[in-house]
C-alpha cells in the first residue's frame, strides 16, 4: 500500500536544500511517494515567482516528486496561518498521511509543546497578541513578544522569532483543526539559512542568495553546484527564452499605472488595503522610480516587508476583499489543479479517485466559479511582466497547458 | 484694440498646414492675436498625442500662436458635439471675437446654409438619424444618410461625410448655443487631405502622412520639408531624449493589463463603455498581442474607429461615466490649463482679467476639484507610457511645469 508524505513548498527555485529535505523526508516518513503543494504565479512573500509554476513544477518531478498541486492563490499570497490552513487541507483532502516541513528548530516535540504551551494560556496569549498589535508591532513581532511575557517558569525551547518556526507552529494548529489524524516531522535546516545571502561554497544554499546571484550578479554559473542538473537546465532554457527572470521590478510599472488610475475607494475594496494604507500608497507612488524605492518609501514598523508586499501583490492582481472572504468562507476547496505527476503519482490519483471529492483540473477550460476567475486573473497578471516578445504567448499558454508528466 | 481669431488644434505634430492657416486665419479675420485651445496629452480621435503638450504648446507659440490653452480632457476625447462645445466655450470665456477652422468644404456659407435647412427640419432630421443609429450606423453614417434622406430639392451643397466639415458643422451649432457674437470662418483644406498616408514632394503634408513616416519609416528626415524648422528642432530633441514618440502600442500592455484585471462591472462604469462591449473587450483582449491586432478583433460597423480609441483611452485613463457626466454638468469651466503664451498673450490676459470668470491656472498646484483629479490621472498615464528611463521625470514633470512663454 502506498505511504505518502506532504511537503508545503514554493520551489523558487528548486535547490539542493530542498533535494536533500525531499529524500530525507521520504525516508523519515516510510513514504514511497511525495506529494507536494506549491505556490504558483505568485509567493507567500508576496512577490512573483522567478518562472512560471509549469516550470517550477518541472523541477519537482525531476527531483523526485510524485505529484504536485497548486496551493490556490488565496491561500498562497497570505500570512503563516491561512498559508498553512490552505496547504494542510490541500495534503489531507488528497489523502496524504503526513507532512514534513522544514525549520530552524527542527524538533517536533518542541511544536507540540509549544503549542500545548499556548493553548493552556490561550486567553493571556491572545490579550497579549492584541495589545502588543494595538502598540503598532507586527504580528510576527508580537507573537514573539507574547510569549516572551506570559508569566511561566515552563516555557517551551522553542522560538517563534524564525521564519520556519512560525510557519511549522502554523501547520501543526491546521493539523490540529482539519486533519488531527495527518502525521508531522520537522528537518532541522541545514548550513543554509532562510535570509543567507551569499552562495557558500557547499552544495545547499538559500533560495534568497540563488535569487540574489540571478539579479545582482547576474550569472546563473554561480549557483550551477547549489541545484540539481535538471533545475539548472530549466532555468537555463528559461534564461535563453526569456532573457531574465520575473521579479517584482518588471511589475512595478503596472503597479505604478494601477496605484495611480485607482481611487481610494477603488483601493480599499483590495484585500488587506487596511487602516488607512491606500493614502500612503497613492501619495508614495508619484514620486517612486522602481519597485525597491516605492518599499523604502511605504514600509513601516507596523507592517513586516512581506504584508505590504502581500498588499502590492493583491493590488496588482485587483484582488479584492469580496473575493477572497467568498472563497475563504467555503466549506471545501471548489478544486484541485494539477501542475504534474510521475507515473506514481497518477496511480495515487486513479486508487484514490473514490475518497478524493474535490474535482482535480488538468486543463483550466475544465476550471469553473470565482476560483476560475481569479486564477486566470492572476496568470495573465503574471504574464503581462514578461518581456514584449513573450506576453502574447504568456497570456494563453495557460488555457492550452496541461499537467506536466514523467 | 486687440482683436483675437480662436484655431481648435490638436497640433500632433504642428506643420507647414497649420503655420499657413494660423496666418491666414489671422488676415482674413483682421485679427493681431492669435488664441489656440489644444487637446492635450490624448486627442479627439481616442489617441496618446505624439508628444507631451508642452512641447506641441511650444510648437505653436513659435509659429505665432499667442496663447495656447488646454481643452479639458472631458472634452478633447469626446465626440464632434462635445468636443466643438467645449472648445467654443473656452473660446467664449477668453473673450475671443471670432474663430477660423479648416474644411474639405471651405464655404462658410454652406455651413451657415446646412444649418437652417437643419433646423427647418429638425423633427424630420431627428426621426432619420435616429433610424439610422437603431439599425446599427455609426453617428457620422447616420447623419449623412440622414442629410441624403431628407425630401427636399433645395438641398445645401455641404457634405456632412467629411470629418472637418462635420467638426464645423458642430463649431457652429455651439456658437450658436453658446457664443452667439462669435464670427466664424473657414478655409478650404490645401492639397493634403486629413487622411493621406504619403508625405507629398509640396511642403503641405497631412498629419496622418507625418505620424505614418515617424512610425512606420521611423525616419525623421522625411518630415523636414513640411514641418517648420521650430517644429523640427523640438521633434528632433525630443527623439533624442526619448527614442519614440508616443503611440497607442506603446500603452497596449497597459490597456491589456488593465482589461484583464477590471471586472464586467468595473469597465461598465467606464465613460462611453455601453451595450455590452465590456465583454467583447474582455474575451478579445486575452488573444490580442498589439493594438492594432486588438482593435481588428473589436471593431464594427456600428462604432467608428475613433468612438472605440476613445473608449480605450477612457479604460486607459480609468475614466468613468459618473465623474465626465459630473464635469459635463456644470454650468461653467472649472479652470483654463494655461499652457504657454507669447507676449501679446500675457498682454492680452491682463486686460481682459476682469471679464475672464474661470481661473486661470499656470501650475498644477493651484488646480483643484474633480477636474484636477483627472488632470492628475491623465497626466500620470500618459507618462506610464514613457521609455522606463524617463517614466520616473514625466510622472513628476506636470507637476513642475510652468507655462511656455516667448
């Protein structure tokens, strides 16, 4: 019979790190098959991927996964809690047995207690959270304060001023709501950290630093020993293709022409436009000349980097409030879409097809409801980024595409 | 005392046509002053204008325009009637005694003549033209048909098929509502002919002719013997500094952008977007990869080409029904944009101050209002469309502008 373990990723790209993660998973799990649900056009940073996720998902199955779906945009571009409720429900709804994630930590009997911990202090946690927000902090910031103060002797080791850590507390609370009987393991990241921005000289290197070789330094060969053979060749028939990767500075001139045609009120239908934000974001944008300095000019200590791009991303897209309560209000996920399989991985598909009860899409002609509209909103945003010669081709090549297969 | 002739000109770009009947306008009309009211950053034909208006502005006052003022954008992108209203209006309230336009018919008693036999058979006239519009003609289709129509054998020999005769058709009727002491004239068009595509071997060339060499031959040189050589010598630095000159392909990713990320919903709100050509819009633009190619796909018989550039133009600029109605609504003109005056033109605005009702406005920071607001927008979407290297100085330039003065 056949064990599955989950993986949550946005493979962008794909490295080395996530190589050894997605064996060492395999192994620890008992699995003989890897499901992984990844991110598409758009990332939880709320940046746009360096390429498509067809590619992206190329590099999954070429490095071992079996299947690989596509955490819907709403859950994707979103904080730690609703990215990993989204993943969690992906994973269990295709029945996969357990997740594996990645963390600085790398203990999961530091989770559980951590999150025992939280939960016998539930109502001093959450006045704590709230007032540390009503002073102007970050909600990662004031979790972290949170639970510097609750007043115990006991605390669990485990610090939620990491990146990873705090996804992982995040996908052990979805386990906890919408799949108590999903098994977790954590891998202690390796050499590489999450921020890392040099390439070091061993073969794992963060996926921040691969992006900073690829657009300050400009030179794929720095990173050739950091990925697998088959993630280089993708990038380097993309590069030849494309002549650059997508980043946030090919958007900004329609990030610019959005801010500047919207109005107010426009701007406050978008999701998380909150407090006020569309006055700051309008006034900052006339005198913005790229992506970074508009940044400069917006963030502040109340917002994380990642919120505001989140917001920056929404606005490109015009996604708003309206649509995204809708489809976060829904009892089940409207569907499934598949970016690829290996040949185990459509095995897994055709034996489970009775327990699976959400449609699973290959082709978007099939795709249906506000979902549809939104994904195909959102791949035909990212297609408009491409350089002139490739967004013709951009903008259909996600009605004609289907599931890549090894 | 000074006597004034008012030219309506979009001037894209100023020629030797319009030098000759600047001059001539002035003689005929026995006038020393010469007062242009300009379409500004996009034109009556649904079109981004070759350049900014401050270099056209400048164009004009060299070849001895007196003072060149903006028509409002929510009537230079509008049709005949509306535009030839707003531009009479502005006339009007500068207190110019007569105005001069060119035609195909060249008689200003033939104008004088279609419009009596008009208005002797209104209800008639009315009933036909709105036939004609019902079984799907185009307005300019339906009111020469309607003209043909019409059972009388004492006919006016002006024919309403032409463009120029049509726009002095329409100057007149506004005179007639709203500058009844207005002198008009007209002078017959030379040689070149509006819609000429051939830069003649003569030094009169249509700007139809001259757009077409810019783009199309991408040779500035052709254009040297038609052109004043001031006109040339701003053609020339601007080239220079800004490798194109502006043309609708340069704003269709934009376009493109912005169709795909509004709603149904949103572009009905849009001015001119109406019997549902939201969705013709939407479901062309997905497979469209320039302009021109998008503008084969959506147009009909029913709408002239120029009727869809101005819906374009009016998605482009994010412009809505409810904000042109409201414009189109008052009484008066909120301001007159002061774009550049000679001499004579200064002279002539302190004199006359105190009949001049409107402000006057010679930099942007005293602008105020709704039409302010679209000012601001058009201005900032025009420069959307700049060279990434100058899109940063041209947001910010209309804020900084003073008027031209000679």
């Amino acid at each position: 019979m056949s064990h599955s373990v989950g993986l949550i990723v946005e493979y962008n790209p794909f490295h080395n790190g996530h190589a050894l993660h997605l064996q060492t998973s395999k192994q620890l799990s008992n699995a003989n098959m890897v499901v992984a649900v990844m991110s598409g056009f758009f990332l939880q940073r709320g940046e746009p991927a360096l390429l498509p996720k067809w590619e992206r998902a190329r590099m999954a199955l070429m490095a071992g996964a079996d299947l690989v779906i596509e955490l819907p945009y709403y859950y994707s571009v979103q904080k730690a809690e609703l990215f990993a409720e989204g993943a969690i429900k992906v994973l269990s709804e295709l029945g996969v047995h357990s997740v594996s994630f990645g963390s600085e930590n790398g203990d999961i009997q530091d989770f559980k207690e951590l999150i025992s911990f939280i939960q016998q202090h539930q109502s001093e946690w959450d006045e704590l959270v709230r007032m540390e927000m009503k002073s102007g902090k970050s909600y990662p910031k004031a979790t972290s304060n949170a639970f510097e103060a609750i007043n115990s002797n006991q605390k669990p080791s485990l610090s939620l001023s990491q990146p990873n850590n705090i996804l992982g507390y995040h996908y052990l609370r979805a386990i906890e709501k919408f799949a108590p009987t999903m098994e977790a393991y954590t891998l202690k990241r390796t050499s590489a950290q999450y921020h890392d921005e040099q390439i070091p000289i061993e073969s794992i290197a963060s996926a921040t630093s691969i992006r900073k070789a690829l657009f300050e330094e400009k030179n794929l060969h720095l990173i050739k020993h950091v990925v697998p053979t088959s993630t280089w060749d993708i990038l380097s028939q993309y590069e030849q293709a494309f002549n650059s990767f997508q980043q946030w500075e090919s958007y900004f001139p329609y990030l610019q022409y959005q801010l500047i045609t919207s109005t107010h009120e426009q701007l406050r239908e978008i999701y998380e436009c909150e407090e006020g934000l569309e006055f700051r974001l309008k006034e900052a944008i006339k005198q913005s000349t790229s992506f970074s300095d508009f940044m400069n000019k917006i963030k502040t200590k109340r917002y994380t980097w990642n919120r505001l791009q989140r917001l920056l991303t929404h606005i490109l897209t015009q996604t708003t409030k309206k649509e995204i309560d809708q489809l976060l209000a829904l009892e089940t996920l409207p569907y499934l879409r598949l970016l690829g399989m290996s040949s185990r991985g459509r095995e897994h598909l055709r034996k489970n097809k009775k327990e699976i009860n959400t449609p699973i899409i290959s082709r978007f002609a099939n795709a249906f409801g506000p979902l549809k509209e939104l994904d195909e909103r959102v791949a035909a945003t990212y297609a408009t980024g491409l350089p002139n010669i490739a967004r013709g081709n951009g903008m259909s090549s996600e009605y004609k595409q289907i599931p890549i297969q090894l």
